[in-house]
C-alpha cells in the first residue's frame, strides 16, 4: 500500500454519515470541527508522504482519515505491504504499531499516543516467559511457544510463531509439536484446546474488555430478541463462547455479518467494531456489548493530528527484538496461509 489523497468530506457530510450511530456527541458542532481537523491531516498525509492504519476498535471519525481499517492480521499484512510511505501513523495499540514496525524497519512509525497499551500485552513479560518455556522444556523437549499478537515485541522473539485471532487454531495445528504453550490470553487459549488434538499449556492472561462480558448478560439478549446471531471474539471467557452462533476476529464479524441472510446481530466486542458495522452495513440491526477498551479510546483525532504534526510517538525497537519478531511473525503468515 501506498499514499493516497482522500477527498474532503464536509461537517454536513460527516453529520450526515456519523448519524446512524445515534449518539448524540456527534452533533453538528463536532461534525464541523472534526471534519477541518480531517483536512489538516489528509493535508499533512500528502505532504509527509504518511499512510494510516486503524483497527477496527477506532473511533469512527478516525476511520475518516485512515487508508485501511480491519483486523490484527490484517493490518500485520498492509504493514508488510506498504511502498513509498516515509511513515506510518498507527491508530490502535502499541503492539501493533510495534508488528508495524517489525516490518518497516526504515519508515517512521508513530502511535499518537504511547500509553495506549492492552491488558493482555501486560501480563506476560519476556523474562517471565523465558523462565516458563525453560521448565516446560524439561517436561515436553518437544514444546513450542506460539504468542497471539496482542504481547511486545520481546515476547514475540522469544515464539517460534505468533497467531491472531483470525489463524489461532490453524497456526496451532499446523506446527510441528504436540506440547503449546500458548500466551498470553487463556480463554484464547481454551477456545483454541477445543479445536486441536495437541496440548495447550496456557498462560493466564486476559483482555479485561471480553474477560467482563458474561453468559448471563449475553443469555439476557438473546431471549428479547429471539432468532438474534450472536458473534463473539475468541478473547471471551468459553462459557460466552458456547452459547455464541460464531467465534469470530473483528474482520470476520463484518465478512459475516454482510454474507449472512440474518438480520439483527449482537455482537460480543468492543463497541467500536459495532460503529464500523453500523457504518458500512446498512438495514441491518447490531446490538452492542457496550464495552470499550480504554486504550483503544486513548487514540483521538486531534492526537492523530499532533502525530503526524510533530512527528510523535515514534516506535523503536532493538535490532535482535525486531529480527526475533519479524520470524514469529513470518512463520505465522506461513503457517496460515
Ligand atoms: P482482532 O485481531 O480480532 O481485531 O482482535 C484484536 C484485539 O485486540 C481484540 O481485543
Ligand atoms: Fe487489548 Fe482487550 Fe483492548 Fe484488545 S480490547 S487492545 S485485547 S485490552
């Protein structure tokens, strides 16, 4: 992917788009003031030759000014494909500007904010892993490390493969080991056990957004609304996760929810992949979770604005972390292919 010029869209414009969310701080005041805050930035995008990746969990004005928006693997991939950008502006977390980075070693890549981090990326540090995987190999000589995404580039290096929540199981099944430790996300990884014959040792990390969301509230829902599909990422606790119609990455949720002949969804994430469906698919009815994930929320537009302004928060890596990343992440774009 490379640069390109976006038309401007107006505040009416925006109004009127950001309008079928139904929430009442997007009124014609913001629309106005977010829209010139959009043009600056598209202006400074041409300008510095800047592309802009954002995760599905952004704030819908930021998916204004972003040239692609979707999953972890997704974006792991558009970051691996980018020509002719000088640099990189990542609207999501510091891990995955990080994976950006692993990638583009010589582009500037800039997360407007660096304290937008992820509950499950701290909960497994690189030594406390490397003393795990030591004991372990002990007991199974035969043990491999896969790490979903969401943990620091250290904790990559220290893989022989990375998964998401899109190739989980096939990454897992397609490795040459009967013995996973698999980190950092337990439910992640129960959800995984259940769809392989090999043995997963979990670490016991969660994503405090998903791990809160409970069978109860979920069974509450779908009993107002029979005949509602109920999509679920795979970060739920497995109780949530049996009594879902599909286990599904973000992206998935929106592929799904396009392709299939039902109406009226409720979809177990963050709220912020409900705004995109809310935007892109229209006639169709999505109940939300109503949870957000503060460190997504962290990015804003006048953040992204600053970023690209004065060239802020840049990502550095140490050349072993990134070279020990960029192989967990390779054998993870092979393995699911
Ligand atoms: P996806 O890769 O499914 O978008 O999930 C990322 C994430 O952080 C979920 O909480
Ligand atoms: Fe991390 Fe959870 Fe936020 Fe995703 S939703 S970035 S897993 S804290």
């Amino acid at each position: 992917m490379a640069p390109e010029t976006h038309a401007a869209i107006t505040g009416a414009e925006l109004y009127h788009k950001l309008s079928v969310l139904g929430q009442y701080d997007y009124d014609r005041a913001a629309c106005d003031r977010y829209a010139s805050i959009i043009a600056e930035i598209e202006r400074l995008k041409a300008q510095r030759r800047a592309v802009v990746l954002a995760h599905n969990y952004q704030r819908p004005e930021i998916f204004e000014v972003a040239d692609f928006i979707g999953d972890s693997l997704e974006l792991a991939r558009k970051a691996k494909e980018v020509r002719d950008a000088e640099i990189i502006v990542f609207c999501g977390v510091h891990f995955m500007a990080e994976t950006a980075k692993v990638f583009n070693p010589d582009r500037k890549v800039l997360l407007p904010d660096l304290k937008a981090g992820c509950s499950l990326a701290d909960s497994v540090t690189a030594e406390a892993l490397a003393q795990r995987k030591a004991e372990l190999k002990q007991i199974y000589p035969d043990l491999k490390v896969i790490s979903y995404v969401n943990c620091t580039a250290d904790v990559k290096a220290l893989s022989d493969a990375c998964c998401t929540s899109a190739n989980a199981a096939k990454v897992v099944n397609a490795i040459d080991s009967g013995h996973i430790l698999f980190v950092p996300d337990q439910n992640l990884a129960n959800y995984v056990q259940t769809q392989t014959g090999k043995q997963i040792i979990s670490w016991d990390g969660n994503c405090y957004v998903h791990h809160q969301i409970t069978a109860a509230e979920v069974e509450k829902v779908k009993r107002g609304l029979p005949g509602v599909k109920v999509l679920a990422h795979p970060e739920c606790r497995s109780d949530v996760l049996g009594i879902a119609d599909a286990v599904l990455s973000t992206s998935a949720m929106v592929r799904y929810a396009q392709e299939s002949g039902a109406t009226e969804f409720l979809i177990v994430t963050e709220c912020g992949l409900s705004d995109r469906l809310l935007l892109e698919i229209p006639g169709k009815h999505f109940y939300k979770a109503c949870k957000l994930c503060r460190y997504m929320k962290m990015i804003t537009l006048e953040g992204t604005l600053d970023s690209l302004r004065h060239l802020r928060y840049e990502i550095e890596l140490s050349e072993d972390v990134r070279e020990g990343a960029r192989q967990a992440l390779e054998r993870m774009l092979e393995l699911s292919a």
